[in-house]
C-alpha cells in the first residue's frame, strides 16, 4: 500500500487516484484490534467537515470524469500531529491518535469515489449497465433504492416506482423484513438496502436491487472494476469483463476496458495545508472560503462547522439522537433548532439564530458565554438524554403511531399517525 509522502519543502504532489483512496479506506477502517501498516500517517477529517450534500448527478458526474481521464481537482490535506485528537471517519466517531492528515477540501469527492470502490457506502450504490452502446453509469440510494431517471438524474415518478417494485415481488414472493422482535413484516422501499430483507426465505438478491429498466448486463461497479484489476494484462482484463458480461457487445467491453484503464492511471493533486492550527480561527476561515468556490454553504453549515470545531464531541450527540429517535431533522437543523433556543432563553433574549462571526466570539469566550452555557443545557456531550433530546423523543411519540389498526380488538382509541418505520425517516423521504 502507498500513502502521500511530502519532501521537505513540497507543498503539492501528484498522487494515484486508487492509490489514494486504499489509503483512505486503510485509514477509516483501522482500529486498536486491527492497526494500519507501521508508519502510515492516518487520514481523517476535521469536526468542521459537513455531511453528504452531493446531488447523485454530482456523483455521477464525477465518475464519468475519472472514466474519460478528464482531472477532478485537488484534495487539500492538513497537517495533523500525533496528539490531536478531534478528528473523525465517516460515521463521525474519533478515530485512534496518530500523525497524518485531515482532509480539508474534497470529502464530497472522496465519498462519491469510494462508491466504486464498496459494494453501498453511504447507503448508495454504484452500477454500471453495459446493455446499451455504451457504458452507463447508474445510482441508487437508501431513499430511492430504484435510483434515479437517466435524463435528468431526478427522482423516478411514482408508476416508475411502482413497476420497479412489482418487478422484484412477483406475486407469492413478498419482500420481507426481519424485525428485531423476530416478526417478519412486509418490508418498505426504505428498507430494502438493510440487510435483514428477504425473500423466499433467502437474502434479497441482487441486494441492493439493480436500477429501474437496467439491462439484465447491468452490475456494481465495484466487482467489476475489481475483477478487472486483477488481471494481469491487457487481453486478460478484455477476457475478465467479457466472462462477467457474456451478454455485452463487444464495443462496450473495449469502451469500458479504456475507461477503466483511465481510471487504474487516474491523477490527483494533493495540497500539504500547515501552519492553520497557530490561529484557532484559520481552520474556519479557510474552510469556508474553500467551501465559496464549491457546493456552497448555507448559514445553517457554517453555524454547525463552528459549532463542531469548538465542541467535537457534538457531533457523537447528534448521531444519538439519529439512533434513539430516528432522523427527525439533518443534524444542521438539530444545531439551529438548540441554537434558537438557547438564544431565546439568554437573560437578554434574541428571537432569531446568532450570526456566524457572533457566534463564533461566543463560542470561543473564556470563560464560557451564556449563549455556549445554554447549548451545554440543551445538548450535554456528557449523557444522552439531554433536554433536546428528550423533546424529540416527545415529537416522536406523539407523531407515530403503535400499528395497531384503528378500531382493532386491542385498540383501546383509534391510532392515528405516521407509521413507527417512517417516523424517523421524515427528513430523507426526499434525498
């Protein structure tokens, strides 16, 4: 395995595509029972780092950039030491101390690529169909597991939706999920990227399900890139794509040979950022004048980097609440609606959510300001049933209902609401 190596002096090299991302994948799923190789920095993420705000056309669009040999950008990598310990991997939980880097610009790229590189991650998939004139790059999602228009890259219409569905349930073969309570019920659109779906008594397969109107020459990018690679030549890399699609032309197979060659020898910039930890606020002023020339960032964004820059741990809260209670909001809404809050019950209350450079003052205040006292209150990183946790626990419970149909033997009043599997899901029915 190769990882960045900066001489002295460089702030910028050339650096393999693959190379990179093994090193990235290396890096995140390390721990203490499984180290990474001696000497290796470990790569990670500032707590400023936003979540996934990429469209699937974006990720999409990226891909077919790598595929063509066109240059994606530069990732820009900062200066970690051995003692820090603020940075996290995907899942937002810290990872081990040690020297390396933490990405500063680029997590919106690194997440789309590493979808050619897992069967899901991100609860996306990456496909590719080889039934047409010309390789086809596909998405699906938790949210929408029959993936997107091709046109366009919208969300399928609702017959589209439903045909993708009755082709994979033919009748007499429902879709079940195994509960944790050990029922099986009919399983949701939502659910069929969990693991627990069956059919037949058998793990749904493919799973995810392929595309809606994919070709039957349609596969998981990631298997096929990967039985491609390790062949040894160029001939045998033809042969590898042709066992694993016997049914694709042959001008699709040596289209997709090219392309993936493209990506094997795939380029990338890498950007050595140091000397930003001197001054507490040039991670945060650096950060948002990278994210301007990007998918730009809302207030909301700003206020929760901030907020996670000065309270790391915050970010382990949010996600508890996302465990115990369901996505109720995206965890920069959580952060508004605490900051609302805590605003509305300081001795002189302001109505409306503190601007950023204010903010930012109040939160770095020593010793500690009302504002950041009331955000403690609100959202304690100490234990997990904080007041607003327990708000929208509250929210939840009035919100859904048990599932027993109205009027039933063992209602004792009608129920009324949204069902318990959708609940916790209201915020990403859409994504």
């Amino acid at each position: 395995m190769r990882w960045p190596e900066f001489k002295d002096g460089e702030t910028i090299i050339g650096f393999n595509l693959i190379d990179f991302l093994e090193w990235v994948e290396a890096s995140l799923s390390s721990d203490e029972c499984s180290p990474p190789p001696k000497d290796m920095p470990r790569f990670a993420f500032p707590p400023v780092q936003r979540e996934v705000v990429w469209r699937p056309k974006q990720a999409l669009d990226l891909w077919d950039s790598v595929m063509r040999g066109l240059p994606i950008g530069t990732f820009y990598l900062l200066v970690r030491s051995s003692e820090q310990p603020d940075s996290v991997n995907f899942q937002g939980l810290d990872v081990p101390k040690g020297a390396g880097f933490d990405l500063l610009d680029g997590q919106q790229r690194v997440r789309a690529l590493l979808l050619g590189l897992r069967d899901t991650f991100d609860d996306r998939c990456l496909w590719i169909d080889l039934g047409g004139k010309k390789p086809l790059l596909r998405l699906t999602s938790k949210a929408q597991p029959f993936g997107y228009r091709v046109e366009d890259g919208g969300k399928l219409y609702n017959y589209q939706r439903g045909n993708a569905r009755e082709n994979i349930e033919p009748e007499n073969h429902p879709i079940l999920n195994d509960g944790d309570d050990g029922n099986s019920r009919h399983a949701y659109d939502l659910e069929l990227f969990a693991d627990n779906v069956k059919q037949d008594g058998e793990r749904l397969s493919p799973q995810p399900p392929k595309p809606y109107d994919a070709s039957e020459e349609t596969f998981k990018f990631h298997e096929l890139f990967s039985n491609w690679s390790k062949a040894v030549d160029g001939d045998a890399k033809i042969v590898a794509l042709s066992v694993h699609a016997p049914k694709a032309g042959n001008e699709v197979i040596e289209a997709l040979n090219l392309q993936f060659n493209n990506v094997q020898h795939a380029q990338i910039g890498l950007l050595r950022v140091c000397g930003a930890q001197d001054e507490p606020n040039n991670i945060l002023a650096l950060y948002e004048r990278i994210g301007a020339g990007g998918t730009p960032l809302t207030p909301e964004e700003r206020l929760y980097s901030i907020y996670k820059h000065h309270v790391p741990p915050i970010r382990a809260v949010v996600d508890e609440i996302f465990k115990k209670v369901g996505h109720v909001l995206p965890p920069t809404k959580i952060t508004t609606t605490a900051l609302r809050i805590a605003n509305a019950n300081k001795n002189k209350p302001a109505y409306s959510v503190p601007d950023v450079a204010v903010f930012s003052k109040e939160m770095a205040a020593n010793p500690l300001s009302e504002l950041r006292r009331k955000l403690d209150d609100l959202l304690p990183v100490r234990k997990a049933d904080g007041r607003l946790f327990q708000s929208f626990a509250t929210v939840k419970n009035v919100l859904a209902h048990s599932g027993i149909p109205s009027f039933s033997r063992d209602s004792k009043k009608p129920e009324f609401g949204i069902p318990q599997a959708a609940v916790g899901r209201i915020s990403r029915l859409g994504d």
